[in-house]
C-alpha cells in the first residue's frame, strides 16, 4: 500500500467560558471529530470574574490533539484553523504578544461605574454608532483599568479578545499585527459598526487611548502561519494556515446556515438568544437590540438575549426535587406538557439576574398570576413560555427596523433544542416554523468554514454554511398564536414597568444597580 494522502481538512475552535471546543471539518463542512477541553473561571471580590490567558492558550494546544486522535487524523490533513470564542471581554497584551491583563470575562462586573457614566454621557452615541447601548463589554473595561490599574494599562501596547491573543501566540504575532474581526465590534463600545472603522469621535470623547486598539480584519483574512514551537505542542503541520476568525455568536449563527435575510436563530443554551438576518445597518433607538455585522458583506444580525434564559427549568427542578437529575427535569417538562397555553394566567419573569438590553441590572424574576390552583406544571410552562414571550418582542422591535423583511422562519440550536414542547410554544408565540438544527457544535464549524475561505478550499462559504444538517421541523398552530398574543402584550407592559420602577424588584442590599 502506498503513503496515506493527506485530506484536505480545516478546524474551528472555539474558545469559551466553560471550555475549549476543537473541530475538524471537511470543505464542505461536514463534522469529522471533535474535542473539549474545560477551562476555568477565578472569582475576584466586588464581582470579579477572570481567566488566565496562558490557560486559554493551553487549552487550544490540548484540543487539537485530541480532536486529531478522536478522527484518526494526521496533522498534514489539516490546511487552515480559524478560532472563535467570547466576545462581550478583552484583556491587554504586551509589545511581544505577553499578557499585561488576566482576560477581564464578559461576566467581570467591575466596570459598573464606568459603565454607568458611559451610559449617562454617550448612551446615545453609543448605540447610533456601534448599534450596541453600553453594557459589560470592551470600553467600559478598558476605563477601568484605565482608572483602576493606570500602570498595568500603560503598559498595554494593544487590547485583544482571547481568541485572538491564541491565535497571535499561536502565529508568533507581536502587538503591531494586534487584529480584532468585524464581528466584535458592536461590543467595542468605540466602533463606527456602519463603516467597519474605529470612530475617532467615541475614542476622544471616552479618553482612551487609539493606539491600544487593534487594526480592523474580515474573517477570512489570513494573519499568519502556525509557527513551529506551536506546531509541535498542537500536533498540526508547521505553517499551517491561521485565519482571523470572528465572535462565537456570530459563528454559531453562520454555522447553523444563518445566511439569507428573514432567518432566525434561537440559541437555547445557557443564555437565551434570538437572532435575526437582515441586510444593512439600523441601530435600534429604542435599545431594545444589539446589531451585530455577519459574516458575509452586508449581512447584520439585530439579537437581543435572556443571561441565563436556558437554566430556569432545571433552577426550578432542582428546587422541587432536589437532585435536579435528568429523570426529575423530564417528568417537569411531561407536567408542563399537561398545561394548557397561557399556563391558566401564570405569567413569569425570566430576569432573575437583571436584564440585558435595554439595561436594567436591578431587574429580578418572578411569577405574576399565581394561585392556588397552579401546580409545578404551570410554573414550568410559565417559564417555557416566558422565553418566548421575550423573544416575541425582540421579533417586534426586529420588524419594525426591518418593515420589508419577511421573518418566517427559525433555526434552533442549544441544549433547549431538544425540548419539542419548548420548539412547539415558541413556534406558537412567535408564529413562524422551528426547524432543529442536527449539527451540535455549530460555532467550530462556523469557524472552520471561514478558516476553509482563508485556506483556498472555498469560494462561497455561504452556499456550503446552508447545507447544515436539520432534523424535526414543528409549525405554528394559527389558533395559538392568536391567543397568545394578548399575553405577549401583557408580558411586554410588565417588563417595561419593572423597567420604569426598578426598586418594585430589586433586593434593598443592591440598590446601587438602580440607576
């Protein structure tokens, strides 16, 4: 037999907050094998949440190998990686690529006084210019360090996302190729999102410093080879091609086949995410969504989400059952299945740990309605339906930027996509079809096929992204979606009141979050 002819794969990996996901994949993006790898989080005081950068990095250099072993792979086999991961932190590296900072997480809420001014001062130019409202993510971090640590940000020659600083590490990048992916940067906070350029008018008004900010790449670009050392720890080929890559949210969407106008994509993880695709830019005056860029030219994604939508069940089966297993998760979804829509007026209130967008941090959860008649189904139903009644008004403020756009279709990936009486309501509520997404780790292979354009392998991605495997398919029941329809109304006046009178929920020890 002659020597075995290499194949001509590609990886995505996806650096997240829990773990580290490596995926090979075939050009037209068919799953080989893959592999994680747990990462781990450090608690600070006063709401500090951070993770190690040499960590990360090792974590991509034990994921790759071991994805390679679960396929029967050889390094050769692979043309070119792309990394995804976490989107909303950052952390500061060095002239030589060292790490200044600890990655400051998207959970790090330390930055709440700078975040407050942000918002009280440039709210608004914020929003118009990013199409984000400020949140927990990159320039109210970047105050403060600023203002906290002045001497560690001195020495910070550019800010960088932990995929990126892997990728720099990985490539033997120093700070002056610093890149940050088009993806990212409506979470910048400095960003003119519409042109794809830092914005001059954000960075002098917020006094930061330009020359920390990276230069500005699609996905697809190269931005170098694997370097030796790299090779030798990951088990890949030296030289190896190295594509920018982009945020987890947008790989996830792209690998699920989130490529035309008029699709959505509901995230049923542990953050409840709805997405839409539009094409072209318009922020929402009403910050009630967050407009991410695509990655194709001129697609956008309006979303908006619930933190912790996806674990509100399994909270409320664990507090009747104890053990919180699979067995109790399943008989709760059977008694819920047993309720009839509307769960008989329960209504309930998914932000048990603030919302989101618009930012309300002091926002808690709750049940509205409750009577004696109601039992542990009606509180599960409740909850299902909760999601989807906010991601009925994330669709609303979706149509009213997009009148033309025609939403008539979602995609489900997640966990929460393997409920079919959670796919069946949100069909219901929000009056389009759900289709199942079969392909599990959809951001990896949203990663592998930029990393499949920047390797040659592809020309359109796109036509290849919507090709992605689909299982059951449940459609909207007109009658239901009728009658939910007042209590989506009621759901919405609710949340907006709460919205109005902070204090009606929050805890009198975190009064400082009412702003």
């Amino acid at each position: 037999m002659g020597e075995k002819r290499p194949l001509s794969l590609v990886i995505g990996i996806d650096v997240g907050t829990t773990s580290t996901k490596a995926g090979a994949y075939t050009a037209d993006g068919a799953a080989i094998c893959t592999a994680a790898i747990e990462s781990r989080l450090l608690r600070r005081p006063g709401g500090g949440v951070e993770q190690d950068p040499r960590e990360l990095l090792d974590s991509v250099y034990a994921a790759i190998p071991a994805c390679l072993q679960a396929g029967g792979l050889r390094g050769d086999d692979v043309v070119a990686l792309a990394l995804t991961g976490q989107m909303a932190g950052v952390m500061g590296i060095d002239a030589d690529w060292r790490p200044v900072t600890p990655y400051d997480s998207w959970l790090d809420t330390r930055c709440s006084p700078q975040l407050r001014w942000l918002a009280a001062e440039h709210g608004d130019a914020v929003m118009q210019r990013t199409g984000c409202p400020p949140m927990v993510n990159h320039a109210p971090k970047m105050l403060w360090w600023r203002d906290e640590h002045p001497a560690d940000y001195e020495r910070i020659a550019a800010f960088v996302m932990p995929a990126v600083y892997v990728a720099g590490a990985i490539t033997g990048l120093t700070a002056a190729d610093a890149f940050i992916d088009h993806t990212y940067l409506h979470f910048t906070g400095l960003a003119d999102a519409r042109t794809g350029t830092w914005s001059p008018e954000l960075i002098g008004a917020l006094g930061l410093d330009a020359a920390k900010l990276p230069a500005i790449l699609t996905p697809e670009a190269e931005i170098g080879r694997l370097s030796r050392p790299a090779a030798r720890r990951s088990g890949l080929r030296a030289g190896t091609i190295v594509a920018a890559g982009l945020g987890d949210t947008a790989a996830g969407a792209f690998g699920a086949g989130i490529v035309r106008s008029g699709q959505l994509l509901d995230t049923a993880g542990t953050a409840a995410v709805l997405i839409g695709s539009v094409e072209g830019f318009h922020p929402d005056p009403g910050r009630g969504l967050i407009g991410m860029r695509g990655v194709q030219p001129g697609q956008w994604l309006p979303l908006n989400y619930v933190g912790g939508g996806g674990m509100r069940v399994p909270w409320l089966s664990a507090l009747l059952d104890g053990d919180g297993g699979q067995a109790a998760l399943r008989d709760l979804l059977d008694d819920a299945a047993r309720v009839a829509a509307g769960a008989d007026g329960l209504l309930f209130l998914p932000h048990l740990d603030g919302r989101i967008v618009p930012p309300a941090p002091a926002m808690r959860g709750g049940w509205l309605g409750l009577q004696p008649s109601h039992g542990r189904g009606h509180l599960a139903r409740s909850i299902l339906e909760s999601i989807a009644f906010e991601y009925a008004t994330y669709l609303r403020s979706m149509r009213r930027l997009h009148p033309d756009v025609d939403f008539t279709d979602a995609r489900v990936i997640g966990g929460g996509a393997r409920s079919a009486l959670w796919n069946a309501i949100k069909a219901d509520v929000l009056g389009v079809s759900y289709e199942r997404v079969a392909a599990e780790e959809t951001a990896t292979r949203g990663a592998a096929l930029v990393a499949a354009v920047a390797g040659g392998l592809l020309a359109d991605a796109a036509e290849v992204a919507a090709q992605v495997p689909v299982g059951e398919r449940v459609e909207p029941d007109p009658a239901r979606h009728e009658s939910y329809a007042p209590i989506v109304d009621r759901y919405a006046h609710v949340i907006d009141l709460l919205a109005e009178h902070p204090e009606l929920m929050s805890n009198p020890s975190e009064r400082h979050l009412v702003a």
